[in-house]
C-alpha cells in the first residue's frame, strides 16, 4: 500500500475517517513486507536478556550473528542498559 494517510495528522486523520470510517491505526502490514525486521526485534530482545543476566561470552557470540555495521550501535546499547542497572558489561 503507498502512503496515503498521516494518522497522526488531524485533518488527514478526518478525511481517512470519512473514507474508512473510524480506523485508530492503519493495517500493520509491514511484519508481512519485512520479516526481518520481526527477526531483528526478536534477536535484540534475546541479546539483551543475554546482557542483563552478565552472560559475557554468549553476548559476544551473539554480537557476530549481526550485520558489522550494527555492532558498535548495539554494543554502546547493551553496555549503555546494563549500566542502567548499575552493573558493567565488558564487551
């Protein structure tokens, strides 16, 4: 489906609502369109798991199942949550 409504826009929310009749969001149709991004969501969550209970060696395996350009983000992520708990991740 192309773009067609801004559902946080006011007066695109009303012409949509005029259209559709009363929609509170659009179809979520992009789990279908890209799978991997339900896949990355899913390895981030195990990841991070992985990062809260101080499994250092699983979370650095885990690390290379990622595209390289992502890695150094979600390092600075990881570390940067489990300081959050007042804990260090040495990755």
């Amino acid at each position: 489906m192309v773009y067609k409504y801004n559902f946080e826009n006011a007066t695109e929310k009303r012409i949509a609502d005029k259209e559709l009749g009363h929609v509170l969001m659009p179809d979520p149709d992009g789990q279908v369109k890209h799978p991997e991004h339900l896949q990355e969501h899913e390895m981030m969550v195990n990841i991070q798991r992985l990062a809260l209970d101080g499994e250092v060696e699983k979370v650095r395996e885990s690390l290379l199942q990622w595209p390289e350009g992502k890695r150094n983000d979600l390092r600075k992520i990881l570390i940067d949550s489990v300081a959050e708990h007042g804990r260090t991740l040495d990755i």
